[in-house]
C-alpha cells in the first residue's frame, strides 16, 4: 500500500510539473506578442492572432521571436 501512495503522489506531482511548465511557456509566448504589439489593441489582436498561427504551423519555440517580429512588420500603421 505505501507503494501505491509513493506511486499515485509521484504521478500528481510529475502531471503538476508538466502543466506548470506549459502553461508557463505559453504565458511567455503571450508576453512575447503583446510586447511587440505596444499599446495599440488592434495590433494586440492581430499578434495573438499570429501567435495562434505559429501555434498552428507548429513554429519552433527558437524561431517564434523571429516570426513575430516579421509579422509584427506586416502590420499595417
């Protein structure tokens, strides 16, 4: 029985970790957009939108600053 305690605690605690660190990384993806976006919220929407896009052509984490910096230029002012 105890190794069943160590087993279920060690699984909840390695599940936590994992979605703590998704969850982390997609705040900072996040922060990442609106930071290039400014205080214009028009341009706030159109990042995330790209954001999502990355997401969606599976962009690598090592290459998204670099997308969302070309497609924060696409942005009409």
């Amino acid at each position: 029985m105890d190794y069943f305690i160590i087993a279920i605690a060690t699984a909840a605690g390695l599940y936590f970790h994992g979605w703590l660190y998704v969850k982390t990384r997609r705040w900072m993806d996040r922060d990442l957009a609106l930071s290039l976006a400014g205080d214009n919220e028009a341009r706030k929407k159109f990042m995330l939108q790209r954001l999502e896009d990355a997401r969606k052509q599976k962009i690598k984490r090592r290459d998204l600053q670099r997308w969302l910096e070309a497609a924060a230029a696409e942005f009409p002012n």
